[in-house]
C-alpha cells in the first residue's frame, strides 16, 4: 500500500500531473504517512528521475517545468504537514538560493525542516546575490547563513559570499553552511564554509553542531 502511494508519487511527478501530485500528498499524509517519508522516498526520487531525464535529452523544457509544478504542489502540502515546535530555539538562520539560480524546491524543505525544529528562519528567496545575504542577515541577527545551489555554474556564488564576508570582517561573526544538489563536503572546505549538509534532515544536524561552536 504504502510502496504503491511512493511509486504513484514519482510517476505523478514524472508526468508533470499537479492534481495527481496534490491528490497523492494529502492521501499519504491522511493515511498517516511520515511528512519526510513521503517526500523521500515518493516525491524527490520522481524529480530526480525527471533530472536524469532531463539530462540525457530524453525530456526538453516544458517537461521539465511541468514535473516542477507537480513536485512544488506537492512539496508545498507536505511542508505544511510538517509538525512546528512550539518553543523557538537559540538560533536565528538565513537562507536562500543564489544569484543566478531559481532552484528552490530543495531550499524551501530545508527552510520547512529548520522551522520545524524551532530555528528562527529569514527565507530569502531564490537568485540571492552575496551583499544580500550579508545584510538582510544583519538586520536579522542571524547566527548562520545558509545558502543553496543546483547549479554547477552558480556553485561560485558561494565561494563569493566568503570572500565578501571575510572583506567585510564578518567572517569570524556568521556561520555558514552550503548544500544543494553538485555541493559536497569538499567544496565547502575548499571555500571555507564552515559545514555542508546533504539533504534537509542533515542541514538540521549541522546546524545544531555549528550553534554549538559559538561562543
Ligand atoms: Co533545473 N537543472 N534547470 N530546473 N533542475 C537541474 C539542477 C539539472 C541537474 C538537471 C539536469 O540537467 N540533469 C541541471 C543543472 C546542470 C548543471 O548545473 N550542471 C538543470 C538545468 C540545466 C536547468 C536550466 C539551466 C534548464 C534550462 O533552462 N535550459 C534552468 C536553470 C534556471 C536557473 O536557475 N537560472 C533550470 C530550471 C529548472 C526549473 C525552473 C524548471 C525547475 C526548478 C523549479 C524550482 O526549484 N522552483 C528545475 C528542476 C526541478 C530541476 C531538477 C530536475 C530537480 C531539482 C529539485 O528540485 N530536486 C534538477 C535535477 C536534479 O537535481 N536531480 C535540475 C529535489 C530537491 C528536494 O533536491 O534541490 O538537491 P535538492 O535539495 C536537497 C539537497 O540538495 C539539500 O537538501 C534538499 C532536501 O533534501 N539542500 C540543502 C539543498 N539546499 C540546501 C541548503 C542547505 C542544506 C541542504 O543549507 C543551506
């Protein structure tokens, strides 16, 4: 039962079919199903099968916009499912997609995960460019940036939030952690991040971890 709701999900998604989409993430969530679970193991393996037949020429644009429609419905379902701590931890984050890149399916389940986990979240969108990040995260307060890519050609965005922080001496006053899909742990010791998360489970435990270390 629960295998079939998942493998409906990914062809749903596959399909670029949004009420089908809709329909199966309020009938997972109604069946009791894991808010996570269903995006795992139904919704982010359909899109990223989309991915793969996006990148071998088996699929073209309005495909691709399409399946993206249906796993942002259903993604927008599922985040809303997701239980909210009532007390907010210490722990003020700011987050968003970087200049250049509109991916931001990814961002806004790690946004949704965060909240869920008390954190106090600044979303600040997709196609953020470094000085934005660095002031709204004044203005915020904020203990840690965070900041996403799925795009190889705007992986250099984040190298460039370091520089800007480490030019405006705030370097040693913000954590930052990157994630998104081509960002790897050695990426972000190569630009000086301080962590990489892997999915939005993982972003939680990072960002617990780099709390910790401020003083
Ligand atoms: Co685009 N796209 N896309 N796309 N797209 C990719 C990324 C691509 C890999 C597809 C492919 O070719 N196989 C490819 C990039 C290739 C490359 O860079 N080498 C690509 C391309 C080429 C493009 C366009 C250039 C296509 C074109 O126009 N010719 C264009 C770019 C537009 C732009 O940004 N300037 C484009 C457009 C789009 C859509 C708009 C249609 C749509 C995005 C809609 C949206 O986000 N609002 C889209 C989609 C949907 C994808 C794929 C298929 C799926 C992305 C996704 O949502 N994954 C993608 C293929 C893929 O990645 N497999 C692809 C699901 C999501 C849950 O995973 O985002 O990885 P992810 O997030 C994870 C983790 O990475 C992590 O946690 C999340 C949850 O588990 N994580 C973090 C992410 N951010 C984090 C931050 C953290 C911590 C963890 O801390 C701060």
């Amino acid at each position: 039962m629960t295998q079939n709701i998942f493998e409906q999900a990914i062809k749903a998604v596959i399909d670029g079919d949004v009420d089908t989409a809709a329909e199966l993430a309020r009938r997972g969530l109604g069946e009791g199903l894991d808010p996570l679970e269903l995006m795992t193991n139904g919704f982010i393996p359909g899109i990223n099968r989309v991915g793969d037949l996006f990148g071998s020429g088996k699929l073209f644009i309005p495909g691709l916009v399409k399946s993206a429609d249906a796993m942002q419905k259903a993604t927008a379902i599922i985040n809303a499912a997701i239980p909210q701590e009532q007390e907010t931890v210490n722990g003020k984050i700011v987050i968003g997609t970087v200049e250049g890149d509109m991916h931001d399916i990814g961002k806004t389940i790690v946004v949704s995960l965060l909240r869920a986990n008390g954190f106090e979240v600044l979303d600040l969108g997709r196609d953020v460019a470094p000085h934005r990040f660095i002031e709204e995260a004044e203005k915020f307060k904020a203990d840690i940036i965070g900041s996403s890519t799925l795009l190889t050609t705007t992986m250099v965005v984040q190298k460039e939030l370091e520089e800007a922080l480490k030019k405006a001496g705030l370097k040693e006053k913000y954590k930052t952690i990157v994630g998104g899909a081509p960002v790897t742990q050695r990426w972000a010791n190569r630009i000086g991040a301080d962590a990489f998360a892997q999915d939005a489970g993982d972003g939680v435990k990072k960002v617990r971890h780099l709390l910790a270390k401020l003083p």
